[in-house]
C-alpha cells in the first residue's frame, strides 16, 4: 500500500500503530479533537490497512529471537577476549547463561504481617496474593 496521499490520514496512520488512542492520533494528526470523526476516520477500510501495515513492519522490526542474542553475545565474548578484556568477557557468558535459563535469580521475601491473627479468608486471600507476587517475579514457573 505504502504511504497515504494524505499527509493528515498518514500521521493519524502511524500514531494510531505506536500505540495512541483513536482520538489522540485524531488530534495528533492535526485534526479538532472529535471522538466521532476519530472513531469514523479509524474504521475506514484503506485506513484499517494501512494501520495494520505500519504493526507489522514494526513487528518486524522488533522481533528479536534468542538464538540472535546468544550469538551476539558470543560475538561480544570474543571481542573482550581479543582486548583482553576478562570482565565483558564473564559478563557476556553470565548474560547467556541467564538467557538460556541456567541461573536462578533468588528474591528475599519479607513477611510483615502476624498471620496467627487472621482469618481463614484473610490467610487464603494473602496465599493468594503471595503465588501471583512468585509467578510475577518468575513467570512461567509453577509454584
């Protein structure tokens, strides 16, 4: 498709793809704030197409597997290890191994509440609140 002939439809085009809210792109595009010419200027067809071909290059763009960041960080080891660098050099091995999952990062937990006080609810809701809390710090592990 490429680039719209209307310079207003393109910047409304590429804010709506970073992310910003109909009306935002709407006012961004230099257009007077109206949620309804925004919602209508939004739903259009080669607008819809357009939006979704500025998401995909950008996805495109971004998308970075582990498989090229563990080769960029060989890559990197062996630049430290030609300067005779030993601190990047570690630093690029720690890096990989955290990348391929071989270290456990461990987090210090405080409890600050008398948990012999509380109710049989109020200790499942703070079970509860304690799993999400461990599943946010290592996501995808089972607890």
């Amino acid at each position: 498709m490429g680039v719209l002939k209307n310079p207003k439809h393109e910047a409304f085009c590429q804010a709506r793809a970073l992310g910003r809210t109909q009306t935002e792109a709407y006012i961004d595009a230099g257009f007077k704030p109206n949620r309804q010419h925004a919602h209508r200027l939004a739903t259009t067809g080669y607008i819809e197409d357009r939006i979704k071909e500025l998401q995909n290059k950008t996805v495109e763009i971004f998308e970075i597997t582990a498989a090229q960041i563990a080769k960029q960080l060989d890559e990197d080891r062996a630049f430290a290890k030609k300067c005779k660098q030993t601190g990047p050099m570690v630093q690029a091995s720690i890096a990989k191994g955290r990348l391929a999952g071989l270290f456990i990062e461990r987090t210090n937990v405080q409890v600050t509440h008398n948990y012999s006080q509380m109710t049989e609810e109020e200790l499942r809701f703070e079970l509860a609140a304690l799993n999400a809390e461990a599943r946010s710090l290592k996501p995808g592990v089972q607890h």
